[in-house]
C-alpha cells in the first residue's frame, strides 16, 4: 500500500504545475468555506480540524514543492515548513482547549509559546533565499529602501501595539507576551522586504510577501483585539492566517520557487512605484501626529514622532544621495561605453576589409588559380583559410556587438523556423560531433516552431552556444537541444553533460572579454561568444 502511495506521488512530477496549483487553491477555498461555516453554525467539533487541514495543506505544498523542484536552498523551505508546523500546533491547542474542552485560552498560554517560536524559523528561512540571492556586494540602495520599509511599520506597531502593552495595568508576562507578537512581525518583514527588493517581480517572492502581510495583518488586529479584550474565532481577522498558510504554500509549488536559489546580479532602475511607496513611508510618521492631534494626544506622541522622523530623514538623505551617486556613475560609464564601442567599431570596419582581401587570395590559391602546387602546400594554405574565417568571425561579431551598443544596429526581421535553425547550426559543427562521438538529443514540437527575429544575428547566437557545449562536453557526452513554446514567443535551450559553471563564476559569464581561470588554461577563446548571444537575443525581443 504504502509502496503504491509513493508511486503515486512520483507520477504526480508529470502533472502541470498550472494545474496542480488550481486544485490546491479549490482545496484551500473549500477549507476556508467549511472554517467560516462551522464557526457561522457553531459546529465546535468540526472547527479545530477543519482549520488544521488549513496549516497542514499549507505544510504539505511546501514539503511537495521542495520534492517536486528540488532547489538548491531546500534548507530556507524547510524553515519555513518548520513554522507554519509550529504555528498550526499553536492554533491546534488554542482551538482544542476553546471548542472541544471548553476551556478559556488565558493569555499568555501554551499556544501563544508555540506561535513565539515560529519567528526564528520564519526569519532563518527568508534568511537563506536572502543569503543565496545577493553577493558580498550588494546595492546600498536596496539596503536603505528595506530599513525605510521596516522603520515604517515599527513606527505604527510602537504606536498602536508596544506602547499600549508595555504600559497596560496587567502582569509582566503578558506585557512580554504582547510585545513580542509585534516585534516577530518586524523581524518578519524586515526580511521579506529585503528579500523583496532582490527581485519584486518573482512569482514566489510575491506570494510569501502576500502570506506575510497576512500573518502581519492578522497578529496586529488580533493583539488589538486581545488588549480591549473583544476577540473571537470566524472573524475577518482570521483571513490572515488562511492566506499565510496558503500563500507560503502556494510559493513552494510554483516552478519558478528554484529562482530563488540563483544569484541576483542585475542592478534594476528604481521604478516609480518603489519610490512612491518610499514616499507613502516617510509620510506614516506626521501622519501619527496628525491623526493624534485630531485625538487631542499630540503631546503624548511627539516625541516617539520626532525620533523616527529624525531617523527617516537621515535614511532618505542617503537615499537621495545613492540614487544621484548611482545616475551620475551611470551617465559616465554609458558616455565611456559609447566611446569604447565606437573605437571597437572602427578597428574592426577597417580590419574586415583586409581579411576579406586575404580570404579571397587564399581561395584562389587553394582552388589553383595561380597553378598547382604540392599537397604539404595546399595543407598550409587550408589551414590558413580556417584561420582566416576564424578572423572574419570574430571581426563580424565584434561589429555586431559594437553596433547594437551604439544603437546603430539595424535587426530586420523574417520569420526563421526553429528546427531548421538548429539543423543548419548542427551541420556546421557535424565534424567536431563526430570526432567526440556527442550524442545529440533534439526535443522539439511535432509542428514547427516559428519566430520572427534576424536570421544571421540569431544563427550566430545559437553557434555560439553550440559550439560551447560540444567544446566542454567530455567524449561520449550528450548535448539536448529543446524548444518549447510560450503565449508569444519560443524558449530554447542547450544543455551539455560537461563539468559545468562554477556559482562563483556564473554572474560573470555573460560579461564582455570574461574567460573563467580554467578556460584561459585549458582552451582558446575571445570570451565574446556568451556576451554576443545575451546582446543577439536582447535585441531581438528575447
């Protein structure tokens, strides 16, 4: 039996994840709706177990998703896992003491110790993504937005939550208990902004910062709720927690969740949206004074009011300052960059025009225009035509990337069949196939894959790309080729059975002139080939 469950689960791999996505969203929706109407009906007996079907589902999509996509930093999921278990067995015993006991819940309880310790573990598993995704280098910029960010929610939880608990007429350990709710929830943000600020356009970044925001929204309204004494199950308030559970599971069970394991080494312009949130940010602090004017307790809130708006100022500031440091350094390195590719440019126009004389001297020679000569002298004469349209290439792709940096580069498109591309590119390196004996794998479509993009600039790129996994796949080796289609476009891919990319070296592939240590040692090149296919597919809409 148990043998057949597992056999299930591993064929489940071959099920979409589209789809596995929207039976997990019905799941949860049909929880949720059985929650909210045992509390509605007063079921008691049902309720405890209907909402631990809700944390459990959110555990299980995360254990599934690590299963299914097997990323890199499973580590930071199985945190994650961690807590939501903590917190379910949390609300477990909070609901199995008020609707099956009977039993009041006293504040602090065993729950509230349960729900304490899932802060560490949140913050340990957004701590790994966060760890994973930047280098030792990461952007000033993005550190300040995430410390504006944060600096903003403590302000209104010191207000509204830590100041009314720390000075309430109750026991100390309920003070304790009450503060640390809203300080976890800091600690949680803090983390999740930073790792928002990494990529804010991640499927899964954006849906733990939506389950965050609803743990964050629901620990408020119940720490309010609980200090003028007016809480209960079935509210609102509980939405929270059902789209924290849910959410977090939804992030595992997305396959772009593997993104999270790679390094971020794009610096992203700031985008308006950013900075009007910034904006609405430093705005929270004379917003408190306004709204405790109205309330006649401007006195009582002016000082708190002018720590944080003195810290806001100083962290804007050198916000301010980063961002006019970072256009400035921009405008000169576009200016530089421009002069540079101008130069590359020239050099490599006047040098085309000579090789391309030499090219057709050696042709000549070597079809006997001048009269015959001896097979050890055709030899030399092949060789140096191999070396001459090595030249030439070089020559064309330094031109190509040249122009395209300049913008004077002109991509008229037609539409190329896929297949037909990679058959061409194959052909051409059909010697070097063979004499390593590489299998090739094709996996495309059954019907044509069509795009329109620029035929030479594009077989270009794909060469490129072709003849790096045959030069670094070992003899006897495998090289996949596959296309796939998507809404408005073809993904292709090129994989090899080679030793691979260092991490280290992998934010550098893609530069100009970068050849890693152990290339330059064991093989030939201009290390242009990768930064070519990244400006090729730039600009044809890739």
């Amino acid at each position: 039996m148990v043998a057949k469950v597992f056999a299930v689960i591993d064929k489940s791999r071959d099920i979409p994840s589209q789809l596995v996505l929207t039976v997990y969203a019905g799941w949860i929706g049909f929880l949720t709706v059985g929650y909210y109407a045992a509390t509605a009906y007063e079921i008691n007996a049902l309720v405890p177990w209907v909402w631990l079907a809700i944390g459990l589902s959110g555990i299980a999509a995360i254990l599934y998703g690590v299963w299914r996509y097997r990323p890199a930093a499973w580590l930071g999921w199985v945190f994650l896992a961690l807590a939501n278990l903590l917190f379910v067995t949390g609300d477990t015993h909070y609901n199995v003491h008020q609707f099956l006991l009977g039993r009041p819940n006293e504040f602090p309880s065993v729950a509230d110790v349960f729900y304490l310790l899932t802060y560490p573990f949140f913050v340990a598993g957004i701590g790994v993504f966060v760890s994973r995704r930047l280098t030792r280098h990461s952007e000033r910029g993005a550190l300040l937005d995430g410390a504006i960010f944060t600096l903003g929610l403590a302000m209104l939880i010191w207000q509204y939550l830590v100041i009314p608990n720390a000075t309430a007429d109750t026991s100390t350990l309920v003070k304790v208990a009450s503060i640390a709710y809203p300080l976890g929830d800091i600690l949680v943000w803090a983390m999740l902004v930073r790792l928002w600020m990494t990529d804010s356009r991640s499927r899964p970044v954006m849906w733990l910062a939506v389950g965050a925001l609803g743990l964050i929204a629901s620990d408020v309204a119940y720490g309010i709720s609980q200090f003028y004494g007016d809480w209960g199950n079935g509210t609102i308030i509980d939405l929270g927690w059902i789209l924290f559970y849910a959410s977090w599971g939804a992030a595992a069970l997305d396959p772009s969740m593997k993104e999270l394991d790679k390094v971020v080494v794009k610096r992203t312009p700031v985008r308006i949206s950013r900075l009007a949130a910034l904006a609405a940010t430093a705005l929270i602090a004379p917003l408190v004074l306004l709204v405790e004017s109205f309330r006649g307790n401007a006195a009582d809130v002016a000082v708190t009011v002018a720590v944080f708006s003195a810290v806001l100022f100083v962290l804007v500031t050198l916000r301010m300052y980063t961002l006019v440091h970072t256009i400035s350094r921009r405008e000169a390195d576009v200016v530089i960059e421009r002069q540079k590719n101008e130069v590359y440019a020239t050099i490599a126009h006047q040098l085309k025009a000579p090789a391309t004389r030499v090219k057709v001297v050696l042709s000549m020679l070597g079809t006997g225009a001048f009269g015959d000569m001896p097979d050890k002298q055709r030899g030399y004469i092949a060789k140096a035509s191999k070396a001459n349209e090595e030249l030439l290439t070089i020559i064309e792709e330094t031109l190509i990337i040249a122009r395209a940096e300049t913008g004077l580069l002109k991509v008229p498109p037609a539409v190329v069949k896929v297949r037909e591309l990679i058959d061409t590119a194959l052909g051409e390196q059909a010697g070097q196939i063979e004499a390593k004996r590489l299998v090739v794998e094709k996996d495309f479509p059954n019907s044509d894959c069509l795009i329109q993009v620029n035929l030479k600039h594009l077989s270009m790129a794909v060469t490129n790309l072709l003849e790096n996994a045959i030069k670094y796949t070992p003899t006897e080796g495998k090289v996949t080729i596959q296309a796939r289609r998507r809404p408005n476009s073809v993904a292709l891919s090129i994989t090899d059975t080679g030793e691979g990319i260092a991490s280290e070296e992998l934010p550098k592939i893609f530069d100009r002139f970068y050849r890693s240590p152990e290339q330059i040692e064991l093989t030939e090149g201009t290390g242009i080939g990768l930064y070519l296919v990244k400006q090729v597919v730039a600009l044809n809409g890739g």
